[in-house]
C-alpha cells in the first residue's frame, strides 16, 4: 500500500482463482476509501482477459442497433451519448454498453465478459458486505454492469455525484492501458475542496475506487485527434453501478455530508480551490 498523491492510495492485490483478493482486509479498504481516499486497487487480472472483454464488446455492438429512446433498463443496450444531464446539469459524450441483462447474452460473450463482470461482482459484495448476483429486479436496487468507451477527441463526462447508498463504492476498471492505447482524460474527483485526478496514475487492470457520493468527473480525451464514434481507439473502462433505476435522483445540491465524517484533517492545508 502506498500513497502516490495526496488522498491517492494504491493497494496492491492478487487475481487467484478469479477473485480480486488485496493486501489489507476489505474493511481496510473501505475505512480508506471513507476516510475518504482515492484507492486504486492493482487486480492483476491478465492483459488478455480485459482485452478480450473490449473485443467482445463491440463485437455485440456491431450487430446490435444502438439504442436511441430513453433507458429501458430491462435490455442490453448500447448508445452514443451526447446529452446534458436533467437535474444535475452535468454534459457527457461517450459510447456506453449497459448490460442489464448479462444473464441473457449469447455464448460466447457472455462467457467472456463474466471472465470481469464476474470478479468485479464479488469484488464489490465483498467489500460492501454484500451478496448480490445479476439479474434484472422490478423493486429494487440491482446491477447495471456497462463497458464504456471514451472515443478519442473530445469524449468526456462532466462533474456529477450519485447518492452513497446502496452502491456505498464506486468501481472503474480500466481495460485498457493510458499512455499506449490513449493519452489523455481520466477520472477526476474533488475531496476537502482538493482536486484529484487520476489521469496517468490507473494502469490496465487497475481498479479505482471512490466513496459514491463524491462529486466526480472524466477529463477529456485530447482534441487533437480527430473524434469519430466508429474510430475503437480510446480510453476503455468497465464499471458496476448498483442502483434502482426507479427510486428518486441524487439531488441538483452537491452532497457535502461526508466532510463530517472525516477524522483528520491528511496532511496539510488543501491547495487547489475549486
Ligand atoms: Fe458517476
């Protein structure tokens, strides 16, 4: 374990018998993540694996119309998002494929996306103490798996929050590596009025972890490319959200409670002023 920035927390762990097991115990984890951190956790989940994951995926995509009405949440869909948020005015424009329905996918991507979906699953039960599987619920929060894809030239996604509960922890995984397959745009967060940008720090394999409640962000990817949704070059992550699509919104306030919750005040005084 190792602090590379401040509230920047890198954990190491093992990938054995397809299950995510870190250095310190999952309520460790957690505490850090509350307290609250940025942790990324180091899976060691093969190259390969997260590669065939971003192929597999848009190989559905290819012969799966992309979705154009409102989210159903009862599908496996896919959609080029360029859109401004409702309630929290936050902008975003990237190419999501959201997997409500995992369960229901043809051999053998489904095979290949459960090689992630799998252990990130049990990754997260294990820190939220839950025991949670997939599958669709009508009265209920329930899991909503989706591999993103931020084309290059411009994709990004504006600051916004989520209610901690039930998620309780953010999950990204990035499947694919910053630096060879992209160069620019990364998860950004704002704690104690200190910003945090993890553009550069999370590797292939990686997984970062945030408390659910704090305002986030993706930094754009450079303007210098040209952008093109069909172009699969780009920065690739697969994220786990748990939540029921039809319980009320995060309000259009920025929650702020967790700042009690913090113990002590890390190291000095905060620098960056939003
Ligand atoms: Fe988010």
């Amino acid at each position: 374990m190792k602090e590379v920035a401040k509230y920047l927390i890198k954990v190491d762990a093992e990938f054995k018998d397809g299950q995510i097991v870190p250095e310190i115990p999952f309520e460790e984890v957690m505490r850090l993540v509350n307290e609250p951190n940025i942790v990324i956790i180091k899976t060691g989940i093969p190259e390969e694996t997260l590669r065939s994951v971003i192929s597999a995926t848009r190989a559905w995509a290819d012969k799966t119309p992309a979705a154009e009405g409102p989210d159903t949440f009862d599908n496996n869909q896919h959609k080029q998002r360029l859109h401004i948020a409702k309630i929290q005015q936050a902008p975003q424009l990237f190419h999501d494929h959201t997997f409500d329905a995992i369960l229901d996918l043809e051999e053998p991507t489904k095979q290949t996306l459960m090689k992630v979906f799998t252990p990130l699953r049990q990754f997260w039960n294990n820190l939220t103490g839950n025991n949670e599987e997939y599958g669709i619920r009508k009265d209920g929060p329930f899991f909503h798996p989706q591999v993103t894809h931020y084309p290059l030239g411009g994709s990004f996604f504006g600051r916004h929050w989520h209610p901690l509960n039930p998620q309780k922890v953010g999950t990204i995984l990035a499947l694919n590596q910053y630096g060879k397959d992209y160069n620019s745009g990364g998860t950004g967060y704002v704690i104690n009025d200190h910003i945090v940008e993890t553009e550069g720090y999370q590797d292939m394999g990686d997984i970062i972890l945030f408390r659910y409640d704090l305002p986030h962000w993706v930094s754009p990817s450079s303007f210098a490319d040209r952008f093109s949704w069909e172009d699969p070059a780009g920065r690739w992550v697969a994220i786990l959200p748990f939540y029921d699509p039809w319980a009320k919104p995060a309000d259009k306030d920025e929650p702020q409670g967790w700042k009690a919750q913090i113990q002590t005040a890390k190291n000095a005084p905060t620098e960056a002023v939003v």
